[in-house]
C-alpha cells in the first residue's frame, strides 16, 4: 500500500507568520511531488511541483524535497487569511497515478 | 494550464438511479483522470480515462459500477450507475499537461437520496 501521510491540523497561525507543512510518503520509487490547496467548496488548486532535493520557491510559498528521509514538505511566509484551506500534498511514483495525502487544513488568524 | 469544465456542477439523484458526468477541456490532453472526494476526505482516483481503449480501474472501483468513455482528447464521461446514499460526493476530473503537472475541474457534488 503506497501511502502518503499528512498532519490532518488545524494548523493555526497567525497573520504574518510562517505555516509549516509536512508529508511524507513510503515508495521509495517516487519521482514528483505537488502541493495543492483546496477551499471549502472547491476543487483543488496546483500551487507547487517538485522533482529534486532541496527547496523550490514561488512567491510566499518554498517547496522542500528530502528523498532520502521520504518527506515534502511546504512554507507559506507571510500568512494571510485567504491562506486558510486544506492543503493536499500529492505524490507521482512510475506511471501517472497521483496519490493523496489526507490533507492539512490551515486557518490563519488575523 | 487547460481549461476544464464539467457538467453538471451538482445534483441531487435517488437511489437506483444513474448519473452522467461530463468533463470538457479546452486543449488535446493525452490523460485524463477520474477522482472522488468523499465528504471530509481526501481525493481517490476511481480511473484513468484512455483514449480510444477501456479505462483503467484502481482497486475498488469496477466497470459496471462507474463506466467511462473517452471518444476523443477532450472529452470523457462518467456514469455513477444503480447509485446509493454512499455515492455522495465530490466528483472530479482532471488532466495531465506538460507531461506531469494535473489540473482539476470544478467538481461535480452528487447527493444521493
């Protein structure tokens, strides 16, 4: 069973500050890894993609790969309340089945 | 990134009954994708939709129960067949492009009375 495993939250923090993300998956065999963000009500959203160790940045939002350790995980600097959603970390092994974590909800407080 | 719509966006169905759902891009995909979300839960791919051959099923998820067509590469449909109270749920299409990256239509809520 390939799993993806996330911290299911709330999450809370502040306004302004940094939301912290993580997940981790067990194939070993996998190659991509994309962050989504999902609102009440909505289908989920791609925010970030990465294929290589180390960081990928993209606005407020830093995408942190560690093959060796099987963990992804997602900063948001700068927090704003229009942060506040579920965000799904999903995992490409061979072939092109993503497969989903569980889901973080994040609420930021103003 | 591809434009995608599905129709319907909602709909409310009884028991024993069949839904169809739509899903359109704007652009030639090769892969397209069927998911479910299930109330509070996270997203469960039901099939790949190939063009021109048979889907492919994931693990629980049979032909009978949720057929799929793939007549060309921007269309695919979805039938929810002989539907029960635990077919409720969020219904999504999505699309590989550049090779890697998928996007998702706007969902289909199906509630099932």
């Amino acid at each position: 069973q390939k799993e993806v495993e996330q911290n299911s939250g709330p999450l809370s923090v502040p306004e302004g500050a940094i939301a912290s993300l993580n997940c981790t998956y067990s194939d070993r065999g996998s190659q991509s890894f994309f962050w989504y963000r999902q609102y009440s009500g909505k289908s989920p959203e791609l925010i970030m993609s990465i294929y290589s160790n180390g960081d990928k940045e993209d606005g407020r939002f830093t995408a942190q790969l560690n093959k060796a350790s099987q963990y992804v995980s997602l900063l948001i600097r700068d927090s704003q309340p229009s942060d506040s959603a579920t965000y799904l970390c999903a995992v490409k092994a061979a072939g092109n089945k993503l497969t989903f974590g569980g889901g973080t909800r994040v609420l930021v407080k103003p | 990134s591809a434009v995608i719509s599905q129709k319907p966006s909602r709909d409310i169905c009884q028991r024993g009954t069949s839904l169809t759902i739509q899903c359109q891009v704007d652009s030639q995909v090769t892969m397209m994708f069927w998911y479910r979300q299930q109330p509070g839960q996270s997203l469960t791919l039901i099939a790949t939709a190939n063009q021109g051959s048979e889907a492919t099923y994931e693990s629980g998820f049979v032909i009978d129960k949720f057929p799929i067509s793939r007549p060309n590469l921007t269309f695919s449909t979805l039938t929810v067949s002989n539907m029960s109270p635990e077919d409720s749920s969020i219904y999504l299409c999505s699309v590989e492009w550049r090779d890697n990256e998928q996007f998702f239509g706007p969902g289909t809520r199906l509630t099932v009375l």
